[in-house]
C-alpha cells in the first residue's frame, strides 16, 4: 500500500483439512451500521463499508466500540473499501463511483467511473478499480488529481484487485486464472484450475478465496506458476494475510480459519463468529476483524 497510515490493511494442516477444535477469539463482537461488506484497518481504526445504511462505521480498537458515522447518503450501495494516501477508498456500485474520503475531516470526493466496480486496491502511486463492463476493465487513477488516467481490459467479472512486486493482480470469478499487469507490458494470465474471489497479499505469497471449491490458492510471488490449492471451509469469502498469519472467512460454515503464512501452512485454528462472514483484515498488531453482514456486527481475533 502506498501511504503511511497508522494500521495497515494486510490487504490446513500443511495442505490437509482440520486443526484440532476451533477455537473462541477474544470474544469481542462490536454492533455497527446495518448490511457490512467490507472493511479495512487504517488511521488508528477499523472502517466497515455499510451496504443497507450506506454509511461507514469508525471503530475504535482500543474501546472495541463504534465511535462514529460517516454518511454517504440514503441511496449509497457500498461495497469494497480500502486505505491509502491518507484516505479512505470506498466503492459505491448504486452510482458507480470510488469516493476518496478523509478519515481526519469525513471530507468527500467521488471520483465518477464508467461502468460498475467492484474492486478497488492501492498500490504503485496510483489507485486500482476494476470495471464489470463489457469487456471488464482495470481503471488507474490518479490521487493527486482524483481522475482517471487510463484503462486497461481484464477477463470478464473481475472481483478483486492487489498491487505487489510492481504488478496489479486481478481475480475473476467467471475464469480459471487470475491476472497479472505490469504497467506498460501485455496481461500475463496465471491458470490456477479454479475461479477466484477475494484476495490478499502476505508472506511473500499471493492468497486467493477459491469459492466454489471450498478452497484457497497460495501463488508465490516471484514464481507465480508455482502455487497449491488448500482446503479451508464451506463458502470461503474474504482473505487477509501478514508475514504470520492467513485468515480466511468461510461463510458457509460462519467461522474463521487461521493458516501458518509458512511452510508447512499448517491449519492453526478455526474461530466462530457471527452470522454470514463476509470479509476480514488485519491490522499492525496481527489482530484480525470480521464484518459478519447477517448480523451487523464485528468480531475481533486474536491469533
């Protein structure tokens, strides 16, 4: 990620299936807006994008408490959020817009896209959109100027967007491969034998939600071709990883599981949270927040 904030959104038994029971977190589970989707670690706090309320919850760490809202307006459809630049990026899919929004002054700036997004990743001085167009795009913006500065075609339904080694990584939910773009060079398809969902970046590997098959794909950075498919949980959804830990958010099974980010990726434990998990980020101090969309609420892991 490119600028410096506070906290930082990081965006089985070896390969094998169980650990032994799951385990009970910290036990911390935080009320916030109605509908969360998406969240991130940024500026000394937890941000959640708010899909029914179209709003953003401010949740402090220390306080495990919502401390405030920052409104959108009563249409706003959010989804995908991250942080860079000192600022929150937020999609809104009912207006079809990312808003830079300051997490000091709540300040807003939408910046208008053309067509649907439905990823947005920082990274490389710029920020990353894709675009469920037809055909799919990956949109470069600008933060100096908040505008678009160019484009690029992806394979259809791209879900989720990273920046690491110098490269974007887009994943597709309708492809069997995730795509790699260095800026100025032709799209490098990577095959990885199932369609991917969310995605995040940790340990020197690329970790990649495999929703259909039950499963999460761990793609070595500096040898893409090189990766291996592990079994994770009912309806895995969201992923977050640092230089310790994986978790990944298995929806249909409404729980958490935390992989070793090193060999032999061992499956550590799995943690209950609350109703329809959807996504899951970590911030400096290794710990991991869940937004559970199906009851409002946030849960607090600790590894």
């Amino acid at each position: 990620m490119a600028a410096a904030l506070a906290f930082a959104l990081l965006s089985g038994g070896g390969d094998g299936d169980d650990a032994g029971g799951g385990g009970s977190g910290s036990g911390d589970t935080i009320r916030v807006g109605s509908g969360p989707v998406d969240l991130t670690a940024a500026a000394g706090a937890v941000w959640t994008s708010n899909q029914t309320t179209g709003d953003i919850s401010k949740v402090d760490p220390a306080s495990k408490k919502e401390v405030d809202r920052i409104k959108i307006s009563t249409d706003a459809r959010l989804s995908s959020i991250t942080a860079g630049f000192d600022s929150l990026w937020v999609l809104n899919v009912q207006t079809n817009r990312v808003l830079r929004i300051s997490p000091v002054t709540e300040d807003q700036t939408p910046i208008q896209l053309e067509g649907r997004p439905s990823g947005v990743g920082v990274g490389g001085g710029r920020v990353w959109v894709t675009l469920r167009t037809e055909p799919a795009q990956l949109v470069e913006i600008d933060p100096n100027g908040n505008k678009v500065v160019d484009s690029f075609e992806i394979p259809d339904n791209p879900e989720d967007v990273r920046f690491a080694l110098e490269a974007v990584w887009v994943t597709s939910d309708s492809t069997n491969s995730i795509t790699k773009m260095r800026p100025g060079s032709p799209p490098t398809q990577i095959p990885i034998g199932a369609t991917s969902d969310d995605m995040a970046v940790g340990a020197g590997k690329i970790w990649v939600t495999n929703r259909q098959d039950d499963a999460i794909t761990r793609i070595d950075l500096l040898q893409p071709s090189k990766h291996k498919r592990m079994r994770s949980g009912r309806r895995p959804e969201g992923v977050a990883a640092d230089d310790r830990n994986v978790w990944v958010v298995n929806q249909g099974d409404n729980n958490v599981a935390r992989f070793d980010a090193h060999s032999p990726f061992k499956l550590l434990e799995r943690y209950p949270v609350g109703l329809q998990p959807n996504d899951v980020a970590v911030d400096q101090e290794g710990v991991a927040w869940v937004v559970n969309t199906g009851d409002n609420t946030l849960s607090r892991l600790e590894p």
